[in-house]
C-alpha cells in the first residue's frame, strides 16, 4: 500500500524536475552565454570569413571552375593553391582539406572540410572516443580526432617543413569547420608539440580557427591553448554546446524521448560545480569568438556583434532550445555574417573622428585581452590533470593502451618519438610558476609584478 502511495510522489517529483529544467531552457537564449564578454576588433577577427571560404572550396571538384562560389568568390589564386586531397586519398582516415599558399596575407594555410552526411568514415572519426580514452599534453582529447589529424600530419609535413623554411615570415594557420574543426584543432596542437617536425617553427606562428567546432578538449588544454586556437560559433549553433557524447546521441535517434528524459534529471539534479569538477569532459577550444545577431523575443535578423573571452566556467555549458541551431552550424551562415560584423567594424573605426582615441581604445582591449587569459589560466591550472601525463610519443604526450602502445613499441610510426630537447623551451609548469605562486593556505594565486 504504500509502495502505491509513492508512486504518486515520485511522478509529481519527476514532473516538476522536467518542468523546471524546461523552464530554465526555454528562457536562456544565446546571448546569455556571451553578455559578460568584450567585443573583437576588426584586426582579430578579420582572417574568419576569408578562412571560411577557403574551406567552402574544399567542397568544389574544380578550382579555377567553381560550381557553387558564392557572390564575391573564394578569393583563392588557384596558382597558389598547393595540394588538394580528397576522401579517396585520405582512404577515410581524415576529411579531404586543401593546402594553399596566401602570398596576399603572408599565410600557409591548410583547410579542411567539415562533416559529409554521406560518409560513414566522417561518422567512424566522429563516434571514435570515450569519456577519457584519450590522454594528452596532461589532458584529454577526442581520440577519433587525433587519429586524423596524426594522419594528416604523417603525410604532409614534410611539405609543410619546407613551405615553413622557405617563408620564415609567413604565419602556418589550421582551419576547419564542424568536423574539419575538431581535426584542425588537434592538427595545431600535434604540430605545437612536435616543432621539430616543422623546422622548430615558433609557437607565435602557429594559429588556428575552428569555425563551428565540436567540443574536443578538456578545460585546462582549451585555457593553455588559447593563444593558438580560436573558435567561431554563430548565435545558436548546437554543436559547440553538445556536451552528450555523440556516440549516445546517435544511439538514441529512434529514442530520442529518453535521451531528453535523462539530459533532464541531469542537469536538474547535479549542480554546474560538480560537472565542471571532471577533467575529462572535453569543451570548445581556444578563444571563444561569439556573433550574436538575434535578441530574445524579436524577429530577424540584427546588426552582427563579435564578443570574445577565454571563459572557464560556463562556456558553452547550455543547449539553447531555438530553431536556428541548425542553420546556424552553416559554414555558409557563419561567412555571410562574419563578413557582415567585419565590414560594420571597420565602418566605426572609419568613422572615429579622433585617432587618439581609437589607439587608445585598442591599447584597452589588448590589455583586457592579457589580463582575461592570465585570470584564465589561473583558474584553468586548478583543473590540471597531473595523471594524465605520459612519455613522449610521436603526437606530444599523449597515451593509448593497444593499439598506439604496440605502435611505439615497434616504431612503425614515421614520425618517430619527440626529442625532449626539441620541444618547447618553456614548458606548461615553468610558465605557472613564473606568473602565479602559493599562500599560506595553499591556494593559487597571480604573483605581483
């Protein structure tokens, strides 16, 4: 008898859960995850919708005859462009990408492509990983990802050595989009960690955008990182909020219900804290550029604004319950709109009527800049995951059990083992210690200069 009694109970106490948690969905929208951060300068944010549309030509058979360039074209020299590899040369082990030399921006550029519906080998990248299967650089990342672009790396970088040797003074930017994203990501990474496989190549020229990018990296890799690898997300775009595993997600196409039923109790019954406490929920990664163009209960389309921050806590945590957060994961989306917020940025430095002032407000952002990653890296250095360090191995520090372990064992890797000497001068430890120390209670604090 009181085994029925309770079910009532229990039925009311779920009701109210899913109630609550709808609530809280129905009313955040995009804006929220950004209305804290300061905006981008045009000088930031202006390789995006150029870098956009040299992934869109990824997509093209024919480069000097495109077939759906947009109205101002890929502004790609089609004399310049490298190489291109398509999904029968990579044999699926990576999305196809291009390497083009931009002499106008002095820019080695390698772009690649993002998720094709009709492949199942882009599924296979995507679906490969597990919540900590893969360790690296004292964190975690997408396995399935790092795979790629441990491909990719294999089979270009002696082109990219001697691309990097040959223009000392050009910068070596990754860009991707969706999936292209998450490989791109972990590309910069591996080649960060593996300079010598590059000619020594100064971290400082070493950058990456990930357009639309999946969330690939634990916290304090995506804070440690952020002076290389910038991520663009427009307004809504669910995938950069996509903290489910994907594998589950697919899984649960013909029960999606549950799925929603168990997100709900989830994010209702266990605080922020505690979910931001595990070091091996991966994130967005880098500097985190966000355009909003719409506002809570209003119609259309607005002016388009950049924020910009590397945020720790709440970044990205929310799915934001819109029927734009599919179109708003376009590639062709995000370059209209970047190049719409590009031109409206210029167009306010143009108009400024005392320079003075413009020098100063850019000398205020810069700053802000530095002092917004300090404050992040302190707080990232909470999340380290000292466990998660392992031997060098031919993509920086990461570690496998089987396969990659069996891999090193018989150095069937072209790459070989990284040479401690040849990696980077000043390691993650040396730069905390130099900019944060300990009080009498043992906390992390910023030193005084």
């Amino acid at each position: 008898m009181s085994i029925l009694c309770g079910l009532p109970l229990v039925e009311c106490v779920y009701c109210l859960a899913c109630a609550r948690w709808a609530w809280k969905r129905c009313l955040h929208t995009a804006g929220h995850d950004s209305e804290t951060w300061g905006l981008a300068t045009a000088e930031e944010f202006e390789p995006v919708p150029r870098l956009c549309r040299y992934i869109l030509s990824v997509y093209e058979d024919d480069i000097r005859h495109p077939l759906w360039a947009p109205p101002g074209g890929y502004g790609i020299n089609p004399d310049w462009l490298i190489l291109k590899k398509t999904y029968e040369d990579t044999q699926g082990r990576a999305p196809p990408y291009i390497l083009y030399l931009d002499h106008d921006h002095a820019d080695i550029v390698l772009a690649i492509r993002g998720l094709n519906l009709a492949k199942e080998s882009d599924y296979a990248l995507l679906l490969d990983n597990k919540l900590g299967k893969r360790k690296f650089d004292g964190g975690y990342v997408h396995n399935g990802l790092l795979k790629a672009a441990g491909w990719i790396m294999d089979a270009e970088w002696q082109v990219l050595k001697e691309l990097v040797e040959k223009y000392p003074n050009y910068s070596l930017t990754f860009a991707g989009h969706s999936l292209g994203s998450g490989v791109a990501t972990m590309l910069s990474m591996v080649v960060v960690q593996n300079k010598h496989k590059l000619g020594n190549i100064e971290r400082k020229r070493v950058r990456c955008y990930a357009i639309a990018p999946a969330r690939c990296m634990s916290l304090n890799l995506a804070v440690r990182y952020a002076d290389v690898i910038n991520s663009v997300v427009l307004q809504d775009d669910f995938l950069p909020r996509t903290a489910t595993p994907l594998e589950d997600i697919f899984k649960s196409l013909f029960c999606l219900p549950c799925l929603l039923c168990l997100r709900c109790m989830r994010d209702t019954c266990i605080p922020e804290e505690k979910k931001l406490r595990d070091p091996r929920r991966l994130y967005a990664p880098g500097r985190l550029y966000h355009i909003v163009e719409r506002k809570p209960f209003r119609c259309g389309r607005f002016p388009p604004v950049v924020r910009t921050a590397v945020p720790v806590d709440g970044r990205f945590e929310h799915i934001v319950l819109s029927c734009n957060a599919t179109s708003d994961h376009a590639i062709i989306w995000i370059e209209k709109e970047a190049q719409r917020a590009i031109d409206l940025m210029r167009e306010s430095d143009s108009t400024m009527e005392i320079p003075a002032k413009q020098i100063m407000e850019r000398q205020e952002t810069i700053a802000r800049h530095g002092q917004e990653y300090r404050a992040a890296l302190q707080r990232a250095k909470t999340l380290d995951v000292p466990h998660a360090y392992t031997p060098p191995s031919q993509y920086g520090t990461f570690d496998e059990e089987g396969e990659e372990s069996s891999r090193r064992s018989e150095g069937e890797s072209s790459l070989g083992s990284t040479n401690k000497s040849t990696v980077d001068e000043t390691t993650w430890d040396e730069l905390i210690e130099r900019h944060f120390a300990k009080d009498e209670h043992g906390h992390i604090v910023l030193k005084k200069e």
